[in-house]
C-alpha cells in the first residue's frame, strides 16, 4: 500500500505543478497585442502541451486515489466525514482542470473575454484546493 500512496502523492503533485502554471500562461495570453501572433501562438502551443501533459498526470493520480479508497478502504466507514469533503474537493479540481482546457480552447478561437488579472485570482484557486485537500487527508478533522 506504501508504494501506491508514495505514487500517488508524486502524480498528485506532478499534475497540480501543471494547474498551478497553464493560468500563468493565460496571464501571458491575455496581455498579448493583437498585433503580436507570433507570441501568441508560441504561448498557445505551450498552453496545449502542457494541458495535454497535465491531463496524463491526472489518469494516474486520479487511478491511485481510487485504489487506496476502494482497494485498501482508506477513508471508508464511520467516522471518515473528512473522505467525503476531499472527494468533492478533487471534483472541484476536476472541474478546475476542465475549465482550464474550455479556457484555452476560447484563447485559441480568439474569443477571451477577461482580464490579466482574472486570471491571476483564477490562479489561486488550485492552491485554495491542495491546501484543503492536504489538510483533509492529514488532519482528518471529521
């Protein structure tokens, strides 16, 4: 079970690295000239690849987070309120994750709407997520 939990804590991290950096590159897209489409492409083909690679680390992370829960019954039975609270957090990072992908698609069709610095707040939000994820799975306080 070691090596399952060691795994998943390290595609855990991998793919948050990933939703900390694509709305920084948003940040980027967002104060781009028009005029500029050299930049532009360049940091819509950064933005592709790494949500592309970001999505690959979430499979795994995601696999090994239900083996623990299913296989090992980590989380399962009285008393384990704090599992159900991380299992909506996690669908709020998937919901994260997919607004991240419609976030560059609309980049890539030349219909953003929203600021440099909507995006910056948009950034904070992975962090606000892993922080109440760690502390959930740590503290356990329900």
């Amino acid at each position: 079970m070691l090596w399952v939990k060691s795994f998943h804590i390290i595609f855990v991290a991998s793919w948050f690295a990933g939703l900390f950096y694509l709305p920084r590159i948003f940040v980027n897209l967002a104060m781009v000239p028009p005029e500029s489409v050299a930049e532009r492409e360049r940091l819509l083909l950064m933005a592709r690849k790494l949500l592309r690679f970001t999505t690959l680390l979430a499979v795994p992370a995601l696999g090994l987070g239900l083996w623990l829960w299913l296989g090992y019954g980590i989380g399962r039975g009285s008393g384990q309120g704090w599992m159900h609270a991380k299992l909506a957090a996690v669908a709020l990072v998937l919901g994260y994750h997919h607004a991240c992908a419609a976030t560059l698609r609309h980049f890539a069709q030349g219909r953003n709407r929203r600021s440099h610095t909507w995006y910056r707040w948009f950034n904070e939000l992975p962090v606000i997520l892993l922080v109440a994820i760690v502390v959930l799975v740590v503290v356990k306080p329900f």
